[in-house]
C-alpha cells in the first residue's frame, strides 16, 4: 500500500494510503455503516412525521365532509384543510410558498377549480402592486436609508414612551410608502433589532417584543387605512373589479384613515405602553452615557454626524413622496396605483439612470406572489362546494337580518368575517363574502354599500390573535426568535385585537355615519 500510495496520482493518495497505526484500534468517533444508517433512518422520520399528519389530516377532513355532504363538499374541505394546516404550522419547515404551490396545485389536479380561477390571481393588480413593493423595498435597503432610520430614532436617548411613538410613527409611514405588509416586516426587523442593540435592550424581554410590535404590527394595522397597504386590501379591490367597482385610492384613505389609520396607532400606542410596563428591568435607562458610549458599548450616536444624503438616495426618496403623492391623489388624475408602482420601480432600477442597478431585482422572491395568488382562490374553491358555500352565506345572511340600519348591517358583515378569519387567516373572509356584497350576492341590496362592506371585510386583519392567522406576523415571529418570546408576541397582538374590536370598529361606524352610507 505504501508503494501503490507513491506512484499513484495525488487525488487517489487518500484512497490508498494507509491508515497511522493508532486508527486501526478501536475508535468511538469514527461511527460505523450501521450508526450511520440509523441516524439516517432517525432524520427521516422526523421529518416524514409531521408531513404524515399533514396528508392524514387532509384526507379524513375529505373523507369525513363527503360521507356527511357531498363528494365536492368534502374535495374543497380536504384541499382547505391542507392549505390552512401547512400555512399555520409549516410541517417538517415547508415555506409558505411551498404549501401555496401545492395548494394551487391540488386545486386544478382535482378538478376542484379550473385553470383560470386558480390561478388568475397571478394576473390580479394586487399581486403586482406587491412585487412593486418589493422592489421598492431594495431600493431602501442598497442604501443607507434604514441604517439612517435606526440612528435618527435613537438620537437623544430618548424616554421609553417617546421612543415607543417614534417606532410607531415609522410604521404607520412605512405603510403609506410601501404596499406590502410582508415587505414592511421584513424591512422594520432590521431597524429594531439596530435599536435593541443600541439600547442596551435584553433579548427575550417583554421590552424587545415591545420593540418588534411597535414597528410591526404598527404597520400592518395602519396599513389597512391605504388602499396598497395589505394583502387583504390588494384582494377585496380585486374581486370588486370583477363587479365593476372601483375603489379609488383617495376615497379608501378618508374612509379608513381617520380611524384604522389614526385611531389604530394610538390604541397600538396605548396596549404597547401598557403591557410593557411591568418590564422595567429590561427597559433601557435614560441616564447620560459615559465616556462617549452607549449602554452597549458603541460610540453615542450624538457625536456621530450623518454624512450627507448621496444623489442615489435622494433619488430613492424623491420616488417615494412622488408615489405616495400619485396613489393619494389618483382620484383627481385616474391613474392606476399599479401604474405608478411600475413606473416607480422602471424609474428606480433604470439601466444607466436609476440609483438602484437592475439587477439587484434578482433577490426578490418572486415566490411570495404565488402565496398572495393562492388566496385569491379561496373564493372559487368554495364555490366549488354547495353546502359548505351556502352555510357561510346563510351564516352572514342571518347576521345582517338581525339588525336594521346602515351602522348595524355593515357592523354585521365585519362580525361575520370575524370567525372565518379565526378559523383560518385574514385572507379567506375576504374572498368569500365580498363577492356576496356584489350584485347577485346574497347581501346585495340589503342596505350595504358593497365598497364599504369591503373595506370592513379587509380590516379584519387587526383582530388577528395568533400569528399563522396573519401572514406578516408569521414571518416575523420566525425572523426574530432569537430576540422575541413569542408568547410575549401573542400578548401584544391579543391586547391590539380587542381594543379594535372595542373601540377602533365603534369609531369607525360612527365617522361613516358623518359622512354617508354610500361611496
């Protein structure tokens, strides 16, 4: 072996060498074939598991609703039931958009749903003005733009309440700008887990998730107060178009925005300073740093000056406020908000001009968009199944008959969204009773401005208690476990749930009271 090891070329030297003598003896580290294949064996198990429950569940709820129902009930409950349970639970870690795939996939494998319906979302303005908000969002981050947010909210060391408001105004402008709630998450994760650095803030305190919370879920409830401002949103202007209804961007913002908009941060303000207020060991002080250093050690950010902002990033702001200006004003000039989004984004990433080389557009995750457009096919799939379909729509029906006026019958339709969104997320309310709320639904002409109805129907989003029910809020607890309790979180978007219910919904009404029942 050692003459073979000589003459042979260097890549075959390892194969044939001998081995020191000491390795011939018995070792504990070098396992054998059969440890190996038992570890093997072990992995695979862990993973086939919960996979195994996933395709069980969804055939027992198919087997069980078509032995009660009918064949085409029980397809769409067992298609339903494996949407929402890797959603929510993400089996074996399946990513969203594999669950969403596989949703769209069932759907027209089965026969449940044409082509068409299943997936036309992909097509839908909703879903681009998502992919406008994601690029959008690069140009945020290829400069120095969140880095420069994250320095300015810490200027000052500031008190605990008034840094908790400074977040919070960065969310709510955060859903003005940029028409993505999952985008929005995924740009305020970094700026917070900056300012529990810079605070000396510790991980894992109620304080850190009241960090999270202030900018996340901050924006994701004031964006239900823009048009562009969630998913949600983006889907009952959808299916509207599909009834000949346009909503303008203007008239989305003054209905909401006195209320989910406004109201909604202060509330948001009100649950976060109250419920972290018992965590006073983990709230940072507000004494003067020593020696030119923050409580983490880093250099005050006082005594660091701003360099100035770069042609690059005046650029990217000047695109901006010229966005937010068209979307406010497309009432008055009747163009389109995705016409914008588009135009900001061929502006941005210019070949030659743009301040953003184009491709960087390669990092987007163009996945996120079959996740929104599975959605979008909610709808279409209960359709496809008359007695699940019609027990929803009775459901509603009888909600809105229990009471007169216009105030209590729009309350109705939001109550009748509330347990179809606790039972599975924010989206599927939407895509089953505001087709109803057109001409043909079963609440049509029943006292219900059809646009408004849809903006309830949309906002139910802030009554979210648990983060599976909300996409964003699922990818953020999964972004920041490392800084976040999750219990904590759920605390948080709990007190935030019934204080809209309470008092955000109550306000509402009676501001759409003031200005008429009908858009």
């Amino acid at each position: 072996l050692r003459v073979a090891g000589s003459i042979l070329p260097e890549s075959w030297r390892l194969v044939v060498s001998p081995m020191p003598l000491s390795s011939c003896e018995p070792s504990r580290q070098r396992p054998t074939l059969a440890v190996m294949l038992k570890k093997l064996r072990q992995g695979t198990s862990h993973q086939a598991l919960p996979l195994t429950v996933w395709v069980v569940l969804s055939l027992l709820a198919f087997a069980l609703t078509s032995v009660t129902l009918s064949i085409e009930d029980g397809r769409a409950v067992g298609i339903l039931t494996f949407g929402i349970v890797g959603w929510s639970t993400r089996p074996a870690g399946a990513p969203l958009e594999y669950t969403s795939l596989a949703f769209a996939a069932l759907m027209t494998t089965s026969g449940a749903v044409s082509w068409q319906d299943a997936w036309g979302g992909v097509a839908s303005e909703g879903v681009w003005l998502i992919f406008c908000g994601m690029a959008m969002s690069i140009a945020l981050t290829k400069t120095t733009i969140c880095d420069r947010i994250a320095i300015f909210l810490c200027r000052s060391r500031p008190s605990w309440p008034y840094l908790v408001v400074r977040l919070h105004v960065v969310g709510a402008v955060l859903a003005l700008a940029v028409p993505s709630q999952v985008v929005r998450c995924q740009l305020v994760l970094p700026i917070a887990r900056s300012i529990i650095d810079r605070r000396g803030i510790e991980v894992q305190s109620r304080a850190a998730a009241a960090v999270v919370v202030s900018l996340v879920v901050c924006t994701n409830n004031c964006g239900e107060a823009v048009l562009t401002g969630s998913v949600p949103n983006i889907i009952a202007v959808g299916e509207l178009q599909k009834c000949n209804i346009n909503i303008p961007w203007g008239i989305w913002l003054v209905r909401m925005a006195p209320t989910f908009g406004v109201a909604s941060f202060c509330v948001n303000v009100a649950v976060v300073l109250l419920l972290s207020r018992a965590d006073q060991k983990a709230q940072p002080s507000v004494d003067p740093p020593q020696d030119g250093l923050d409580q983490s050690g880093n250099a005050e950010l006082d005594a660091v000056p701003l360099a100035p902002l770069s042609a690059g990033e005046w650029t990217v702001i000047v695109a901006f406020l010229a966005s937010l200006v068209m979307w406010a004003t497309d009432l008055l000039h009747g163009v389109r908000p995705i016409t914008v989004g588009l135009v900001a984004v061929l502006f941005l990433f210019g070949p030659g001009f743009g301040p953003i080389p184009f491709d960087a557009l390669r990092q987007l995750n163009f996945l996120i968009l079959i996740f929104v457009a599975s959605f979008m096919a909610l709808a279409p799939l209960l359709s496809s199944a008359p007695a699940i379909g019609l027990a929803v729509r009775n459901m509603a029906l009888s909600l809105v008959l229990l009471v007169e006026g216009p105030a209590l019958r729009h309350a109705a339709v939001f109550l009748a969204a509330l347990p179809l969104m606790l039972m599975t997320n924010v989206c599927l309310p939407v895509g089953i009773l505001v087709p109803e709320l057109c001409s043909g639904g079963v609440l049509h002409g029943l006292g219900i401005d059809a646009a408004l109805g849809a903006m309830l129907v949309s906002s139910i989003g802030n009554c979210t208690l648990h983060p599976f029910q909300n996409a964003p809020f699922l990818i953020a607890v999964g972004l920041s476990k490392d800084i976040m309790r999750e219990r904590d979180f759920l605390m948080f978007i709990a007190g935030n749930a019934v204080a809209t219910l309470l008092l955000v919904m109550p306000l509402t009404l009676a501001w759409w009271t003031l200005l008429g029942w009908s858009t």
